[in-house]
C-alpha cells in the first residue's frame, strides 16, 4: 500500500516571510504558527507596540489589531504600585 504524500519543507522561504505591518522578516515557522490561514503574518513582535503576548491573543492573525483596544484588562494596565506622583 503506497500512500502519495505532498513534499513538506518546513524551513522552505516563501513570499510570506516577512512581517505584512512592518515589513520584518520572519521565519516560516512564525508566520505558520501566528498567521492566519494563508500564513500572512499581519503583526510580529518586531512591529511598535506589539508584545509576544499580542501575539498569544491573536495579533498575527488580525490586521486590524490594536493592542490598547484588543489587549484588555491586563496587569500593565493596573500596576501594584502607584507611580510616582500618583495618588491612590
């Protein structure tokens, strides 16, 4: 029994290597692992703004992304202790 299977280079470079926002390269890889279905990569930790954790939340996927909308209620945004000259 002969199973055809499709040839699979995982490091293979295509036009979707670099970053659709920013222009960065990426590896095949990212852009596998965070893009969307075509692997488009629309935002990468490269880009301003844009944590490793944007990308957890799905910010490669998203071109409409924004992190001070989309990130959400998250420990930067209520930090434990005041700045200075802030009162709490």
């Amino acid at each position: 029994m002969s199973t055809k299977r499709p040839s699979w280079t995982p490091t293979q470079m295509t036009s979707n290597n670099e970053c659709q926002n920013c222009g960065a390269h990426v590896t095949p890889q990212t852009a596998r692992g965070y893009g969307d279905e075509n692997d488009d990569l629309w935002h990468c930790p490269n880009c301003p703004e844009i944590a490793i954790r944007d990308m957890r939340q799905g910010a490669g996927k998203n071109p409409d992304y924004d992190p001070a909308i989309d990130r959400g209620d998250t420990s930067d945004h209520h930090p434990i202790f005041p700045q200075r000259g802030e009162n709490r």
